[in-house]
C-alpha cells in the first residue's frame, strides 16, 4: 500500500511572523507514522519556515533494540540494558524522555 502523501500551498498573505507559526502548526499537529507531508511556502518566507521547522520536534523517543543471546539469563540481559541506559550519556543529553524496550532473544 502506497504511504498517503499530503501537500499545501498557501498565498502570500502571511507575515514572517505567521508563516512561522502556521508552518510550526502543521509540523507538531501530522501523524508522521501514517503520512508524509509537505508545505508549498512563498518564497520570501522560506528561510523562516526551514529555520522554523529544522531539527527536532520530538516529544519522546522509544528505543527497541533486538539483542540475541547463546546462553544465560534473558532477565538478567533486559536489566543489563536498564543500567546501560540510565547511564547514557546520548539519551541523557536530549531534552525529551528516551526510553528503552529491549527484546531478548535466546539463539537457536
């Protein structure tokens, strides 16, 4: 099934000030995980706009690693991860929650 792909345009009747808020607007309020989207900005506003919605718009992230063991203790390798995680220095620097929800997998 084709990703929905969803694009606006808009007319040169907003001030810096409100293609900045409407670009924010849109940017915050899609569903990224079932569509892509794009904005049709007026040329003197699209340096506001890329400087308005570039970087990170993230509320939170969720790490799912997948980590195989020979042998020992799945119970004891999903801990390993909880420790390893507290202490990362990467997600510990970003200003929204990262969390972690391994899954152990025993090798056949």
């Amino acid at each position: 099934m084709r990703r929905p792909f969803i694009a606006g345009n808009w007319k040169m009747n907003t001030s810096r000030a409100e293609a900045q808020a409407l670009a924010r607007e849109v940017a915050l309020s899609v569903d990224h995980k079932h569509c892509d989207v794009a904005v049709c900005v007026p040329f003197p506003h699209l340096q506001t706009v890329a400087d308005a919605t570039r970087g990170g718009w993230f509320e939170q992230v969720t790490l799912r690693p997948e980590v195989t063991i020979g042998e020992g203790d799945a119970a004891r390798a999903t801990q390993l991860h909880e420790v390893a995680h507290a202490k990362c220095c990467i997600a510990n620097s970003m200003n929204f929650p990262v969390r972690c929800e391994p899954t152990v997998i025993r090798a056949t």
